[in-house]
C-alpha cells in the first residue's frame, strides 16, 4: 500500500463557522463520492488551507465532529497572500492511503473551478 493526494478546492459563501462548515463538509463529500473513498480508515492525513480572508473556524475541525476523524492526523494553515489570487478559497490535500494504480480524481467546486482554467 502506498499513499497518494487528492487536491480539492471551493469558495466559501462568508466568513462565519457556518460557511466554512458547510463549505468544509460539501468539499470532502465530493471528494470521497468522485474518489470511492468509504471512510477515515481510507485516509493517511488532511492539510486544509484557507486564504486569509477565511479565519472564523478552523476547517479541521468539521471532520472531527461531524465524522467522527478523531484518529486522523489534521492541519490547517494559510495560503500565500499571491497578489490578484482567487479570494475566500478553501483548500483540501486529502492524503489517501490506497494501491499503485489508484488515479486521484481532483476537485474544484464553485469559484475555485477557475484554478483549473
């Protein structure tokens, strides 16, 4: 078994625990249904990152509650401040553990498509 990132990014509606909650959950959702992930046991460890202007939760802490990751390895951080970057972005690297010939499918949903135009 090896390990292997999925890259998923969304736009948040606002800055309020709500939002990022939302946002958070509605990412990781796609992410597993576009992957055929079933589970935490599935996952090695998450990286989630917010540009600055998202600072009202903490992202990891979604999975936590909601699903139940206590046994996952999490971390939250801000992305660079890269001048004219996409604003109100949340990012996931969801690091999976899975076989050599799994091909990550990667996830852009609302305004964060973009980043792949």
């Amino acid at each position: 078994m090896i390990t292997k990132g999925i890259r998923g990014a969304i736009t948040v509606e606002s800055n309020t625990e709500q939002s990022i909650k939302e946002a958070t959950l509605e990412l990781l959702s796609e992410m597993f249904d576009r992957n055929g992930l079933t589970g935490s046991a599935d996952i090695s460890h998450v990286i989630f990152t917010t540009t600055e202007d998202l600072n009202a939760a903490f992202p990891a802490k979604f999975p936590r509650v909601e699903l139940g990751w206590d046994d996952v390895a999490m971390m939250c951080f801000h992305e660079l401040q890269v001048p004219n970057s996409l604003k109100m972005c949340l990012r996931i690297l969801l690091v999976v553990n899975c076989d050599e010939k799994f091909k990550p499918e990667f996830v852009y949903l609302k305004g964060a498509a973009n980043l792949r135009k």
